[in-house]
C-alpha cells in the first residue's frame, strides 16, 4: 500500500504538473498571437497597442514581457522602454504588474515563453510569469483524494488479510489441537473440519491418520488379550500335567508326554511368529539382495513345505511362469514369505482342497498367485486378512495367532511389492504376491504390462506324488 500510495502522489504530481504547463503555454501562445496582431497593424514595435496581450495576460493573472527581435523590452505605443514591463495591473508599477528599478521584472514563479510571428519570421517573444504556486490547489486536492483512497485500501487490506488469516489458520491450529490431545492418549481426537482445497486434505489425511492410529491400538489390544489367552492355556495345561505327574497322581505315559509335548509347540508356535513379526518389520534394513529367479523360487518353497501340505491332505498343483524369471530379492526373505503363504493355506484348508501355485510376469512385475478351494474368506475380512496383528473369524477358530500374513506383506512391501487377496472363482481364496521385475541387462522393453503372460507347462504336475 505505501509502495502503490507512493506511486500514485508521484504521477499525480507530475501529471498535473504537465497539464499546467500545457496551459501556461497555450496562454503564452495567445498572448503572443495578440502581440503579433498589435505589430502588424503598426507595422513596427514603435507604435504599436499592446493593449489586448495585457488583457490577456492580466485575464490569466501573470506578469506580461515583450521583447522585441533584439531582445529589448518595449512598452507598446510609445517605442522601445528600457525594461518596462506590461502586468496584470497595467505599467503603473502597482503591486504584482512586474515593474521594477531599471525595468526590472519582480515575479518569480513557474513561466511560459512564445515567439511573436508575423509573417513567418519572428518579430520578438513573450514572457509569461505566472504567481508562484499556480495549480498547487489542483495537486492538494488530488493529493488529498489519493491520501484518502490509500487509508480506505489499507483498512480494507487488513480486514480481508485478517478474514483470510482466520480462514487460513483456523484448520491448521484445529489439526495441532487435536494432535496433541492424541498425542496425549485421547484416541478420540478429530480435526473434523470440512475446509476448502489443501487445508481440507490435510484435515482429513490426520483424521484417518488418527483412525489408522486407533485401529492400530485397538488390534495391538486385542492381541495382547489373544497372546496372553493363547499362551495361558497351555501354560496352564503344561503346569497341571507337571505337577500331576510331580505328586504322583498320574503315570508318565507315552499319551501324556505326548500332550504337553504338543502344548510346549503351541507355545513355541506363538513365540516363534511373534519373533518373525519383529523380524519382518525391520527386514527394509536387512534385505541382501540378488538376482533372483523367482519361478525357481517358488517351486523350491512348494517342495520345502510339501510334508506340511501332504499331511493337511492337500493337493498342489504348480503352474510355473516364464523360466527364468528375473527379480531383484533377499531369496531367504522371499522364500520365508512364500513358507508362511503355503502354511496359511494348509492350516485353514480342508482335507481334499486343492492349492495351485502360479508364477506370472507382466513388462514391470513378476507375480506369485497362491489359489485354493477351501472354505473361503468373508469378503469383509479379505481387505483386512494381511493386516499386522489381526486376526479373522476363522483364525481364530483355528487357533491362529493373526501373525503369519502380516509377516508376508511385511517382507513383500520391504522389496517394494504388494501383498492382496481375492476370492477365487467357483471358491477359495487366491493370494496375490507382485513384486518388481528386474530387468536383464540390454533386454528391450517387453510386451503390454497390462497382459498378464501365463506361461503353463505342458501338464500340471501335483507335488508330493
């Protein structure tokens, strides 16, 4: 505002400035033209009437000079003076008309000049001097009117910049309120404000941060009750067994050992996954990685837990993709992830199912689909079933500490892949693991990413037979 205030008294000034200057000599210019009429009808300076150029000049209020050819004042009508000087009180020396000693022009202020033509020579000039300050009024008020539109700007500036500033500030200082109450233990603080563009995506990415947040304590609430149930029952199986068998009231059997052998598994099972959990979760820091075939891999992992799978009474079928099939992986990483895949689905298929394991590629992604055709998946559950420490309806059911699969995903994002599942068609449940292809030195760009290539070998082959 004092920048553009600033400008604007500067232009006015010069502006105006210019405009009176323009009419100071269009004044000069007329009062000329009257001196040449007055020369032309005398023929000469000697005789002539100046009468109507003092008219003018008095008309525009300044001091009148007439000069003549050689630069010597005259006085019109009475032949060359020696300096007299024609005013706007006439050559009576009155205040303000201009006369001095020795003929002597007294104004001091801005002036105006013009030649005198006659005939298209000059016969002298004129000199207008105007009083000092002429026009200032002009650029007091226009000065005023610009002092006056510069305080109502300024004021209307600092209200809108204040509105604007309220507008601005408001979600921002909500979010901070609400994340500190957060950060304080209320898990139930929401910035809930519905603000316009990028202050409106920031309120809700913390508001579904602040969901993530709870859900995430509500899962690790939940496993803290699941762990401690799973292990106190065993425990207390285990204690009771020991101190049976410490007091005498049961006979070491084959059938007895054989039970707490079994409990201490669980307990090892449960403590084994949580440890693969926090293991996983740091793999980003520890991946070795390689070149790796990852059909290679597959098939090594169908091969490594097919007792387990065998014993479940399941059927595996393998459908191997392009050979090789280049990635960039921790192969001990990637074959952890595909064990703990293929014993999911044996711990929660049925006796009979069937299991295929795949292996694709498109022109960025190497894929490993693991489908069964056991009971299937609540399709409210699929979204959830690799979530770090959940666990669904069957899980549980089962006995399953909801660890398993978030380790997969965990290892899988840490080669910067994706872990999803569907359901399968007809049945069953197909999980997806895709993972970046890494391509082979000189190969060109391969075909369409969006086909998917499926390369079968000539007949399914079922391991385990």
């Amino acid at each position: 505002m004092a920048l553009l205030t600033a400008a604007a008294l500067a232009g006015t000034g010069a502006g105006l400035s210019s405009a009176h200057q323009a009419d100071r000599q269009r004044a000069a210019s007329r009062v000329a033209a009257a001196a040449a009429d007055a020369y032309r009808a005398a023929d000469g300076w000697s005789s002539a009437d100046l009468s109507a150029a003092r008219s003018l000049a008095a008309g525009a209020g300044t001091v009148l000079t007439v000069r003549n050819g050689d630069g010597e004042a005259v006085t019109g009508g009475s032949g060359p003076g020696s300096g007299s000087n024609f005013g706007s009180e006439g050559d009576h020396g009155m205040p303000g008309a201009g006369n001095g000693h020795h003929g002597q022009m007294t104004g001091s202020g801005p002036s105006a000049n013009a030649p005198v033509i006659v005939d298209g020579r000059a016969v002298g000039s004129v000199r207008l001097v105007f009083p000092s300050g002429s026009g200032s009024a002009g650029l007091s008020v226009a000065w005023g009117w610009v002092a006056a539109a510069a305080a109502g700007a300024l004021v209307l500036a600092l209200a809108v910049s204040w509105f604007v500033t309220r507008r601005l500030t408001a979600p921002v200082v909500r979010v901070a309120a609400s994340a500190r109450a957060l950060a304080a233990g209320d898990r139930t603080a929401r910035a809930g404000i519905d603000a316009p563009g990028e202050l409106g995506d920031l309120t809700r990415a913390f508001d579904a941060m602040a969901d993530d947040v709870g859900r995430a304590e509500r899962a690790r609430h939940r496993l803290a009750a699941d762990v401690a149930h799973e292990l106190r029952t065993p425990l207390a199986s285990l204690q009771a067994g020991l101190e049976e068998l410490r007091d005498g009231y049961a006979e070491p059997s084959a059938e007895r050992l054989a039970g707490l052998h079994d409990q201490t598994l669980r307990l090892g099972r449960i403590i084994g996954d949580l440890g693969e959990l926090a293991e996983a979760e740091s793999a980003r820091l520890s991946l070795h990685l390689t070149e790796v075939d990852l059909t290679a891999l597959a098939v090594a992992a169908v091969a490594e837990r097919g007792a387990e799978l065998r014993t479940a009474g399941l059927t595996v079928l393998t459908v191997p993709g392009p050979a090789p099939l280049p990635i960039r992986a921790d192969a001990d990483r990637l074959h952890q992830a595909l064990g703990n895949l293929l014993s999911n689905t044996a711990r929660h298929c049925r006796p009979g199912d069937t299991v295929t394991v795949a292996t694709l590629a498109t022109a960025s992604e190497a894929l490993v689909e693991v489908t069964d055709t056991g009971p299937g998946i609540p399709s409210d559950e699929l979204p959830h079933v690799f979530d770090r420490l959940w666990r669904g309806t069957r899980a549980r059911a089962g006995g399953g500490s909801g660890i398993g699969l978030a380790v997969v995903r965990e290892l899988i994002t840490a080669h910067g892949g994706t872990a999803t599942a569907a359901a399968a068609p007809g049945g069953g449940t197909r999980m997806t693991l895709r993972l970046p292809r890494a391509a082979p030195q000189g190969a060109r760009p391969g075909p369409d990413p969006a086909a998917d290539v499926r390369v079968a070998s000539e007949a399914n082959t079922p391991w385990g037979i």
